[in-house]
C-alpha cells in the first residue's frame, strides 16, 4: 500500500521516536541496515534512505565502516529536527510546522497552498531570467523605504479594480502578508488587549495574536460574514483594539461578506473605533469581486493587506499594506527599525509576473481547476459521509463536517502517523467549537490515495471508540 | 557645478517644501515649466524630469492641456514621499531615511552599504538563471521551517572557520541581519528592559530598541573593545538582559575586538546571566578573522547573526541566527507566527553565489579594492583636517574626528541641502557623546565631489558661526 516515501518517513519516525525516548541515547550505534530491514520487513535501500535524511539532518550521523551514531548534540531539539511530534499539543502551530516539515511526496490536505506545479512556474522563469538582465542597482542596492514605486503602483490600481481607492504612497510592501499583520499589531497591540478574530480563522491569525499577547476574542462566523450580534456584545465587553478578517473567501470556510453585513461591521467599527485588518490574500480567487470592508470604508477604519503566496509564489515572498497616511509613516519607521529594508528582487519579480499579459490567463485557468478540484472532492468526501458545511464561490479551500463519533483532532493524529497532514477544525477556532470540523485544501485532495488515508484513519479511530 | 541630477531634486525639493508649507495648497495648480524654469534659472527639461518624477509619486498629478496640480490627497505623508524632510530631528531613523530615499546619482559618504557596482553582479545574474531552472518545489513552495538545509550546513560549515561550533539544526534563516536581532529581542525583552550597547554603535540598533521600548545603556568602545569598567558598573546598576555589539569591524568605528577584552566581556555577561547578540555582519571584510565572542563561549550565552547585503546583495536578502537549541525551537514559532516562512528563492540563490568558486575571489578583490578606498579617503579627509579616530583593518567604515567647531549634525544639514547624505556622530551614540564625530563610507567617497561638497558645507558652517 505505502508508497517508498510514506517507508522512509516511517524508518525515519521509528527511529526519532527511540532517540526522544532516550532508548537510543546520544552517542548510541543505530541498528545495522540489514537489521533494521528484517525487522521493518522493508528493504534496505528504504533504510538506507532514511539514514541519509537524518544524516543531512544532523539527527545522526556515519562512521565509515563502523555505521550509524547518534550524534552527541542530543536530539530533540525542534520539531524542525525532529518531525511532527506526534505528543505535541495540537495548537495554532501544529498544522503549520507539520505542513512546513512534511515529506513533499505526502499528500496535504490540511496544508494552505497549492501545489507547486499549480503555480505559473514559467512566467516565474521568465520573470528570474529578466532579472537576471536588470541594473546593477536592482540587484544590488536596497529597494526604496515604501518599497518598489512601479509595484505600488501597480497595487494601487489592483485595489481600485475591486473599489479601494488608494495612491502609491500609501501603499508600503513587506515580505509577506502575515509580516504586514504583525508589523500592524506591533504599531497597536499592548499585552493583554483585545482583538476579534472570526471565529473559526486562519489558525496562524492566533499564532500571531498570541505572539502579541493579545486577548483573542472569536465572532462566530456565519456563511454570510460575522454573527453581528456577537460582535456588538464582544464589542461593549472587551474594547478591541483590533478586529483581523478575510471579507472573500474567508480562511477557512470559503465564506464571503454580504454588502449588507459589510455595513454593519463598518458602523459598529466606527462607534467603537475599531481598526480592522482585511486580508486579502485570497483576491485572485474570486470570479467576481465580493464586497471588501477597505472599498465601502475608504480606508479610513480599514487597513487592507495581501500577498502573492496563494497564486503566484510561497518561496519568492512579498506581501503589501494600504492604510492611512498616518499608519504608512508609522509603519516605514518600523520596518526600518526591525528589517530595515525590503526584498527588492523579490518585488520586482513580482512585478515582472502580475504585469506580464499570461498572469490573468494563469489564474483563470487556476479558478477553473480549483473549481474542478472543488467538486471532486466534496464528492470523494460525501462518500465519507463528510459534508460541506457550505459550499465556497471559489478558492481552495472546503470547510467539512464530520460524521457523528469522529473528533477531527484525533482524526489528525491518526493521519501524521500515516505520513498524511490534515488541519482539525480547533486549530481555527478561539472557542475550540469546531472538534468535528476539518478544513480541507481542494487542489491537495487530488490524488486517492487522500482518501484512502482519510477512510483508514477514520475507521481506525471509530475502531478504538468501539474497543 | 551641480549636475543635472542634482538640480532635478532641488526643483523636486522646492515644490515639496512648497506643498508641505501650503504655498502650494492641494489641488493647486504649479508654475508652468517655463516659469519655473526662468526663475530657477535651469533648463525646461530638468523641470520636466522633476514633475514627471513628482507624478510618479503621486505627490502631483498632470492634467493634460491644463497643467500640473498638487493632489487632493495632501503631500507630506511620509518622509518617503517627500524625501528627507530638513525639519526631521536627526535620530537614528534619520540617516536611514535619507539614504533609503537619495536619489542613486547622489553621493552618499553616510550610507552604510556598498555601491552596487561594487557587488558579485556576474554571479548574481548566474544565480539568477540558474534558479530560472529550478524544480518547480524550489520556485513554488515554502521552504522548511527553519530555512533551505544546504544553505544552513554551509553556514555551520562557515561558523566553524571563525571557530563558532554549530550544527545546521542550530541555524535558522531570516530574511535579514536586522530581523534577526528584532527577533531575540522580541524573544527576551519587555518593555522597560535594559540593554547594552557599545557608545558608538550601529544607529539601527537603537532604532530597534526604541521599537522594543527596552532601556538603552551605552558602553563607551575603545579601540580594542568596549571598556570593561563602565560595562562592569552598568550591569551593576542597569540589570541589562542583552548586550548587542559587533565583535570584527565594528560599526561605526572600524576597530575590532581583543581577546582579552573578549574573555573579560564573557565572564561579566556570565556572571550577570547577561545574553550577548553578536552581529557578525562585517566578517568577509577581514583579512584575517578577529575573536569573536562566539567562538570563546560556544554559543552558550552568545547568539551569533548575520547576512550577506553587505558583500552580496542588499537586495536579495538573507540574514540567519546560530544559538542554542531552546532558542532555535522558540524563534522557529515566532518566525511562524510573526510571518510563516521566509523567502527560499532568495536562499537559494545566496547559496549558489556563496558557493560558487568566484565568491571568494570577488571577496579577495573588494577587500583590497576596500583598503585602496580607505587609504585615498583618509588622506582626502586629512586636506579638510579631518582625521580618523583609529584606522580600522578592514572593511569600509572610517570614524573620523571633524576640525574644532565644526558641529557633525549641522554639517550634515547643510549638506543634505546639496543633495548628499552623511552620518553625523550623534546618530551612532547613545549618549550624543560624538558631536564632533562623523562616520565616512569610503566606498562611497571615491568621487572627488564628495570632498569638494564637503568643504563647502564645512566653509557654509564656519561661515555662519563666524555670522
């Protein structure tokens, strides 16, 4: 059934397990490959592989003719050393260290990117070797404070195409969109304050909430936005500071704001003088443009951020924030404290990409092929007696029920061991109220043997109910 | 005199000052290009080229037929948009700014990198097209939590040459020096926090530290280091929980760390349980490596950093961190939760230019290429009777002392009015100890008009003293 990876990882899990445990003790001789091989019942060449990976990753390491040794800086240092650990609590940091470290030949249902090969690798190609040919100053010098003029420019109308109005020099790039949220938080969080969040969210918005020692306070999210009661209530109590949101396509339940929620939310910011942080990073996914807080408020409350990480590229990393000329001149004094500049070719490339004419081509494709992917998968899953809790416009991302008796997180648990991440429903939920949800990313659900693992996992866990 | 750049941004400067003193209120229509032209006495192109400059901005906007005429969104946003503001208190933001924001023709003795010219380019653009063949994981996905392995080992490998003993899973990837420092402090400081720093030091780090709110206690440095007595009676008093300094090359004085001074500074930080933050930024620039703190302590109590803008690219950019394990594993969630990943096609292609045989030549060159610049400024400066504080082994900082009555921050204003930007002594010192002080790049003052610039705004000085 397991394919050579699946194998490998599990010689690999085996033996960080023994080394954790402290059965094989830094300094220990590793079992001979041979050994290991019978008693596996793999064949060696796995074994060897193995080796070779923890060797690359200082776990253990050769001595030519003696074989195989713990290396004597003990092992269990990090996750990232160490893999996914199987006792870790599972919290907002869970699914990503698992996505981060995870095998690239495993499947990633729970992870929060596409596929490389989804992505429009040869205009990136194109986009490097043009760089390749740029001015000495490009590659050299650092870019300006704001970052890239020609990108902010371009920003600038890309935020006017879906109604926020907003010049160039109110737009100041960074390294990623989550960076433009903690640089936002750092200007205006004080330990202890409070921010809404939606309640369930992108898990990391808690990550980072925690970072900030901000007090998360979750809105429950309807399919249409907010629970706007519940905001006004957690409003009058608890005095946010901030309020962090996806108006389209909504991480991770694929939601969209209606106009007349968006409204709402905008008055009850007003009273309350809230700021709120409306991260775009899903824009490109949309057929059409879903109503925006930034586009009805004109950023005078709202501060619109975004990225290129969901459609173009996670490794070349630029990120944007428009807001207020006051927050912008905040923020350029920040950023020139804490990173000093930014990445300048990574800007360019960019750049280079959204402007060439086969950029808007990549991403129609990309929403037909998410759109395909979409209802392959609500399909594979209702096989499972998994549902759709609702069924998103667009984007990658499926937002399920489980069946009765199926807690998510053990579901999660059951699948690591199988070399499979999945993202549990409390990992986006500030109230923990999603234990029989699971958020499941479309374009990583393609292969069957997903659910194959999932069907498995889900059998062995109703199994251990049963026993 | 003045070439036709230069007299491009004083027509830009005139009419930002005249927008941000409402003569020219928003919407206001501008002088004609003839007229402005006459009263200026400079060509109609070069006013030209300072509205088209000024339009892509969005500082003013064109109307066709009509003119040119101030936005209705008023100008004087940030110093990014309106370049460096005369009125701005010169602090440790100031130099920043101004160099972020110079236009690249200007000379830029204050500035902290080198030109780009001075770079690896071939390499660069090697790098560039051989990343345009990349697997589709390496342009698409996120690199692994703590940063591209390969890139990591070799770092180990390098730490190990200045006998810093670390493993590759003691490494993490940032996507700067600056970031990550910010990082640490992040990790250990509270508001309130005393921090040691040497008297003078990088103004960026007490930029940083402003961010983090932290106390700032300055520790004269001394040729040989910083002075042990006065570090002695601050930990005492002050309580630090960090000391950041550079150990090789010391910014901004060029001097470099002794091992007495070393083993001394260790049992102090020992003792106090004092964590020092090494910012090894400047060790390509040596001939020979110095001690660094690093090596003696065994990354015990020391946090090793770096980058590579300074002799690779300030553009792509990559910084790391070597510390102990229970560090690594509490930045790898910050870096998850403060902005997910970092950048691995700007690791990759660090990596590739790092490795390839043609760096360390390029290193050799700019190295001597460095002593030649160093030599030609110090016996330029000397015909202005200014006259270097130590004459450093390396690298492309000079801390010069200016002639009796010549003030370094007034000489910096006057000379920022003829377009260049200098680094006056105060920005550098914690305790504005070094009024008389002035740190020269001398990368960048290999153009006579540096020297002819400055004689004149040290004449303008004298001239208004003597007033």
């Amino acid at each position: 059934m397991a394919n050579s990876g699946t194998r490998t990882v599990a010689v690999m899990t085996a033996i960080r397990q023994r080394i954790a445990a402290r059965s094989l003790p830094a300094g220990a001789r590793l079992p001979s490959i041979r050994a290991l091989a019978l008693s596996m019942r793999i064949s060696p060449s796995t074994v060897v592989e193995a080796y070779e990976r923890l060797v690359a990753e200082g776990v253990i390491r050769s001595r030519p003719g003696a074989g195989f040794f713990v290396t004597e800086q003990p092992a269990p240092l990090t996750l990232a050393a160490i893999g996914p650990r199987l006792d870790r609590e599972i919290d907002p940091f869970w699914v990503s260290r698992a996505s981060l470290e995870a095998v690239p030949t495993l499947p990633m249902p729970g992870c929060g990117w596409l596929p490389a090969d989804w992505l429009p690798q040869d205009a990136l190609r194109r986009g490097l070797r043009g760089l390749a040919r740029a001015q000495p100053a490009m590659l050299g010098d650092y870019p300006s404070l704001l970052g890239l003029l020609p990108l902010r420019q371009f920003l600038a109308r890309r935020l006017g195409t879906v109604g926020v109005e907003v010049p160039p020099q109110q737009v100041m790039l960074t390294d990623s969109g989550t960076q433009a949220i903690d640089d936002i938080c750092r200007l205006c969080l004080e330990p202890g304050d409070a921010v809404l969040v939606d309640d369930p969210c992108y898990f990391n918005f808690l990550a980072l909430l925690r970072a900030h020692r901000a007090r998360i306070v979750g809105i429950p999210r309807t399919p249409a936005g907010p629970d706007l009661e519940a905001m006004e209530t957690a409003i009058a109590r608890h005095k946010p500071r901030l309020y962090i949101t996806n108006s389209a396509l909504h991480n991770p339940t694929g939601g969209t704001l209606s106009p007349v929620i968006a409204h709402r939310v905008l008055k009850l910011a007003a009273e309350a003088k809230l700021t709120i942080v409306e991260d775009d990073i899903f824009a490109d996914f949309e057929d059409e443009p879903s109503p925006r807080l930034a586009s009805f408020d004109g950023l005078e409350r709202v501060i619109a951020i975004g990225s290129f990480s969901k459609t173009l590229s996670a490794s070349i990393r630029c990120g944007y924030i428009a807001a207020r000329p006051d927050w912008i001149e905040r923020l350029a004094d920040l950023k020139i404290a804490t990173r000093f500049s930014g990445n300048g070719a990574s800007a360019a490339l960019v750049l280079t990409v959204l402007q060439e004419g086969g950029y808007r081509r990549h991403v129609e494709a990309l929403r037909a092929r998410l759109r395909r992917a979409m209802q392959h998968t609500i399909g594979a899953l209702a096989k499972l007696d998994i549902q759709p809790w609702l069924v998103p416009k667009g984007g990658m991302f499926l937002w399920a029920l489980l069946p009765n008796g199926i807690d998510a997180e053990s579901l999660a648990r059951a699948s690591i061991e199988a070399g499979m991440v999945l993202a549990p429903g409390n990992v986006f939920s500030p109230g923990l109220t999603a234990s029989n949800r699971m958020r499941f990313n479309v374009a990583q659900c393609q292969e069957p043997r997903v659910f194959a693992l999932l069907e498995q996992a889900m059998a062995l866990q109703s199994s251990r109910r049963a026993g």
